[in-house]
C-alpha cells in the first residue's frame, strides 16, 4: 500500500510538470538529387507552430486569432528567415538555395494537409560524395529522407537542431534488413521515452502506482504502447493531425486524471 502522503506528492509532480506535444510527429524533410547536380528540399511542420519559430528570429509576434490565410500571408514573407534556418553542407562546402517557396496546406482531403512546407531548389557539384544537414528550428528526432536519381533512397533520423552524420551520396541507397529496420526503431523508441519522453514516464508510473499488480500493470502499458504506437504512425503520414493547441492540453488532462484516481481511489476497476 502507498502513503497517502507519497501519492500526495506524485501528483503534485504531475500536475506541475511541464509536457509539449512532439515536434517528432509534425516534421518531414525530403531532399530530391537528379542527375545533373540540381536539387529540391522541401521541409514540412504544422504552419502555426511554424510561424511562431520563425516570427522569434525575426523579431515579430504572432497575434492572437490569427485567420489561416494572414497566417499563410506571413509565412510567404518569412522565407529568408527560413532559408537561414537550413544548411547543406556538401563536400565542404555550403550550398545555399537559390529558390525558396512557402506551400500553404493542401485541401483537406490530401493525406498531408494539416501540414505546410517550404520548398527549396538549388545546384549542388554534379560528384558531390558527402552531405551533411541542419535544420535549426526541431528540437526533437525528425526523419529526413534522400533520394539518389537512380530512384533508391534512405531515411536518416537526426536529433533536432544537431548536425547529422555524415551521409554518403556516391552510392546506390539499399533497403535495410529487418533486423536494421527493429534495431532502428527500437534505438527510437528508447529515445522517445528518455530523456525526451517525461509524459509517457509520469502516465505509466500514475498506472503503476495506482495498481502495482504486475498482470494489471502490463495489460494497461501493453494498450497505452499499442494506442501511442498508432497514433504516431497516423501523425507521420498525416491520416489524422491535430493541433498542438488540442493534444498538448490533453496529454497534461490525462497525467492529471491518472494523479488524481491515485488520490481518490484504491481499487483498479474493470
């Protein structure tokens, strides 16, 4: 049996903590090579949450009940702003854009539509054999995919506003094993959860302090980890996306429900 005053104090560690929705489920780069040196780059987020990154380095503030086409306004103005925000460093050397364009959301009934992006173009050395990328406004784990001429391509995952490794243009991109494929994601779900994931550590230490019963704490994490696991995999490839304004206050609403059951409950009931 817990102490009341412990349960006392874990919800106060609940309801105090400070939770963000992940940026890891709102951002996609792509970067298309062709065979004569020039590229595209073409690098989506959440619009609002664009917008409010972006107004910081340039000085401004985003007003309150915004409509979407001011928002959209805004954003085509802020593209040198942007363009500021991303590095290609190829063989050495920079290789800055030459054209940069804001892509409002697509209609609704496209996969990807809650999401807009900035689309960049430009030349890069037609033997370029070593890239390395920078994205500073993510904080969190992104994927950026790159695609060879030859039509192969390869996802690298890079840890926010870190530089990535070094990526090797001069080969043909292989499809990773199923092994590489489990070692991957499982290298990322670990990281999801620390140090990044105090949500996802804060609601499943509420289950177990709730009900420390091992067969009642491994059916509720098993669901918790299959509904997380789905809901990621809709986000990423824009089936369902809401708004941070909607999922961050309801992350906090459930840590704080479970807190809460701790304090006014003893018995987990079906």
């Amino acid at each position: 049996m817990i102490p009341d005053v412990i349960r006392f104090l874990i919800a106060l560690l609940f309801l105090g903590a400070s939770l963000s929705a992940h940026e890891a489920e709102k951002t996609r780069v792509t970067l298309a090579l062709a065979a004569d040196g020039s590229f595209t780059l073409d690098v989506a987020n959440d619009p609002m949450w664009l917008l409010l990154r972006l107004e910081t380095f340039a000085g401004g503030s985003v007003p309150a009940n915004m409509s979407a086409a001011d928002r959209d306004a805004r954003l085509a103005q802020l593209t040198s702003v942007f363009a500021d925000r991303v590095v290609l460093f190829v063989d050495e050397h920079e290789v800055r854009p030459t054209v940069v364009e804001y892509r409002k959301p697509s209609e609704p009934s496209e996969p990807s539509a809650a999401l807009a992006s900035f689309h960049l173009t430009g030349t890069m050395p037609r033997d370029a054999t070593r890239l390395r990328w920078l994205y500073g406004l993510v904080g969190d784990r992104y994927p950026l995919e790159i695609r060879q001429p030859d039509g192969s391509s390869a996802i690298e995952w890079i840890d926010g506003t870190n530089w990535s490794g070094v990526i090797d243009l001069s080969r043909t991109f292989t499809r990773p094993t199923r092994m590489e494929i489990v070692r991957q994601y499982l290298w990322l779900g670990y990281t999801h959860i620390l140090p990044k994931g105090r949500d996802h550590i804060l609601f499943v230490l509420g289950i177990f302090l709730l009900s420390p019963r091992l067969k009642t704490m491994f059916m509720q994490v098993t669901a918790f980890t299959i509904a997380h696991s789905i809901t990621l995999g809709l986000s990423m490839y824009g089936i369902v996306s809401l708004p941070p304004r909607i999922v961050e206050p309801l992350i906090a609403l459930s840590i704080a429900y479970v807190a809460i059951e701790n304090l006014v409950t003893r018995d987990l009931k079906p």
